[in-house]
C-alpha cells in the first residue's frame, strides 16, 4: 500500500487560517498562544504553531482540540463552515 499523502486539504488550510485570525483577534503572538497550549498539557513551540497556521504541518485532532481550548472557543469554531466565538 502506498504512504499516504501529508497534503493539507482545504478543510486544513481553512482550520490554520481560523487559528490565525483568533489568535490575533485576541492579541496573542504564536509564541503566547503555543505556551498556553503547552500549559494546557500539549507541548507545542511556536515554531510548531506557526508551521500549522502556514498549512506546512497537520494539525491533528489533538492540536485543534488544544488549540480551541487554548483560545476559549469551542474545537468546532475552528472547522470551515462554523462560526468563531
């Protein structure tokens, strides 16, 4: 069986772009957002966090999930088609 493509869907891209827009929204540099995510008991460094929000590395449900509480909204805000809190 052939490995399985890393390519970022538009469903991805759309997730790393609400991120984005949260995380600035709430003023927070990658840097914060990636120290309350690791303080949240996911370590994440913000070289991580910027890879995701450039669509140059998955975001796994355990990001997302981490991510969103991270951000006080819920994971759902984060996935195309639902609104940000």
């Amino acid at each position: 069986m052939p490995p399985r493509s890393l390519e970022i869907g538009p469903a991805g891209i759309q997730a790393a772009r609400a991120i984005e827009i949260l995380r600035t929204e709430r003023g927070l540099s990658q840097r914060q957002l990636a120290g309350r995510v690791t303080a949240l008991g996911h370590p994440m460094s913000n070289t991580m966090l910027s890879r995701i929000e450039r669509a140059q590395r998955r975001c796994d449900v355990d990001d997302l999930i981490s991510i969103a509480e991270a951000l006080h909204v819920p994971a759902l805000a984060l996935l195309p088609g639902r609104s940000a809190a």
